[in-house]
C-alpha cells in the first residue's frame, strides 16, 4: 500500500519526508488556505522540490478549463513523471480525466462518495480513485463499505485505477486500509506520528535502554560528586543545606581525617525533628550515632548497584574510591541519563 502524507504545512511536510520511505504528498486548496498560504504556485513548485510525487489539484467547472490548468501548472515546471492532478468527480472531470490520461499524464479523481461516483473515475482511466472516509463517516454513512467495495470493482474489472483511502482521522483507519487491501492510503502528519506507537512498545524499549544502562556504565559514570560529604564537626543544620545543594537525600559522614563514619538521611532528619523539636539542628553530628553505611567501589557496575540496592532495601550508597568517600549514588541514578 502506498503511503501519502496529506498536507499543506511546509515545516511538517519537511518533517515528514525526512523519515525517506513516504511515497508522496496529497494537498487541497482548503489546507492550502488554512495554513495561510498566499502564493498558490510558488508553494506548489517548493512542495514538489521537497516530494517524490505531488498531488496537486487541478480546479476548472468544465473539462477545457481542467486540462488548461493542469498544463498551466506543468509550464510552471512541474515533472510530469512526479505530478499527479487531482479532479473532483463529476462528468466534466471525468472528461477531462479521460483525456489527460491519454495525454500520459496521472490523474487522482477525489471527493468521491458513492460507488457509482467511482465508477464513473474507473470508467475513465483515473490513476487513482479517492473516497473521503472520516467525511463520508460523519454524515452516517458507511465509508469502510464503499471502500471495499470500490476495491472488489477494480479486482473484479481488473481496471488499471488504484483505490487511494482518505480522510483518515485516526491509526484505526490505517488499519481497516490494509485489511480492506486499497492501494494508497493518505494521512494527516498528527495521525502518522502515532502509527509506529504503542504503550508496550514504550515499556518494552524503556526496560532495553534501563537493562543496557545497568550492564555497561559505571558507577563513577553517574555518582554524584558535589556536596556529597560532612565532617561531624559540623552541624546537622550544615548537613541539611548541603543535602539541599545536593539534591540529594543522604551525606556521608566523615571524620576529620576522612574516614568515613555514617551516613546522615533525610528520614534520620525527620525522626530527629519529631522527637527533638527545631533545636537539633545545631546539635553536631558527631553527636548522632555512628555506623557503617552500604558502599560501592567507583569501578563497580550499576547492575551491581541495583543488587545491593535491592538487597538491603536502601536509597543511597556511599562511593568509595579505597576507602575514601568519594561520591554518593541515589537509587535514582540507575534509571536516569
């Protein structure tokens, strides 16, 4: 099934073409208006620098008037391998269809919204055959049924005309495209950005990218380095601006040779202040109790981390280069980039 963008938005167009497998771009007087485009030709000859096949329309009440225009917009300088000229369905279309594609050239008869509308674009040799669904739908009607309709006609005639599905308002339309078996399928750029999604896809890469990043970075590749460390001749009030600085909820505790002798968390704060009241905060911390925190050397992985993590259900980890203190890692820090 071909692939169209529908659009007149020249930043998305741009966007869109960049992902290189769409096959062309399908566009209309009235997106063209309401994208505020003010020269008409000028933005069409840009699109089809940009485009492998433009669908342009080609507008006139008889069939003289269509086929004029259509050769007005090649003398602009149009390729004719790469122009497809769109003709709302009607007789006088269809005339003109007729013999532009005599002329060698493609013709897109849109706006249709009746198999026998459709059969009349068959009749005259139209490269493609458009139905509109989501407008089709809105009226009540059934759509997906002319649409598979419209193809069985042209497998069962064997006509050379391929059944373009428009108006597509949703992913779920692209997918009734593909099962019905039509031949192009156009789409609005906010609809074809969520064709490739899925919520399980999202959990699924995620769960990659969390799996790798534990697997090959280090410890010293995410630690944080800065404000990570106290000496217990401060205060708490101390440690608290720099967990604060540090954004982080622990500090390590050291002596005032380096050693490490604790750790100081957010939770020890908010026991102490429930218990102590405000005043704590200028009580030294060498006065808190000591003890032996959880460390991580700084070559370790974070797989490794993530074990010690789990295993003794803590929040932070003390980095230790020998047995100095050199960095602090939150638990956090396995899932962030």
């Amino acid at each position: 099934m071909e692939l169209y963008l529908d659009s007149a938005n020249l930043p998305e167009i741009k966007d869109a073409f960049q992902l290189g497998f769409l096959d062309g771009l399908t566009t209309t007087p009235t997106f063209m208006h309401r994208d505020g485009v003010s020269d008409v030709d000028e933005t069409i000859l840009e699109l089809a620098k940009i485009v492998p096949v433009l669908q342009v329309e080609a507008l006139g009440k008889t069939a003289p008037e269509i086929e004029a225009e259509a050769h007005r917009l090649l003398d602009l300088g149009l390729d004719k391998t790469s122009t497809v000229f769109k003709i709302p369905i009607s007789l006088e279309g269809a005339k003109a269809c007729k013999k532009l594609i005599s002329q060698g050239l493609q013709v897109n008869m849109h706006l249709v919204y009746t198999l026998q509308q459709a059969y009349i674009a068959l009749s005259a040799g139209a490269t493609y055959v458009c139905p509109l669904v989501g407008r089709l739908q809105d009226q009540g009607q059934d759509a997906l049924g002319l649409v598979s309709q419209c193809v069985k006609a042209v497998d069962r005639y064997q006509y050379p005309s391929k059944i373009m599905f428009s108006s597509v308002r949703h992913p779920e339309h692209v997918r009734n495209a593909l099962n019905m078996g039509v031949h192009a399928c156009t789409i609005p750029w906010k609809v074809l950005k969520n064709l490739a999604s899925n919520h399980f896809t999202d959990i699924g890469t995620q769960q990659f990218f969390e799996h790798t990043r534990l697997m090959t970075l280090k410890v010293k590749d995410v630690m944080r380095q800065t404000n990570t460390t106290i000496s217990i001749q401060h205060r708490i009030l101390d440690a608290l601006v720099k967990m604060t600085q540090s954004k982080l909820g622990a500090i390590t505790l050291v002596t005032e040779n380096g050693a490490i002798c604790g750790i100081f968390t957010d939770g020890d704060l908010r026991r102490l202040l429930e218990k102590e009241g405000e005043g704590v905060l200028a009580k030294p911390l060498a006065q808190l109790p000591k003890g032996s925190p959880k460390v991580i050397a700084t070559d370790a992985t974070l797989q490794a981390a993530s074990l010690v993590f789990k295993e003794y259900k803590i929040d932070n980890l003390v980095v230790v280069n020998g047995e100095r203190a050199v960095g602090m890692l939150d638990i956090q820090d396995l899932l962030e980039s």
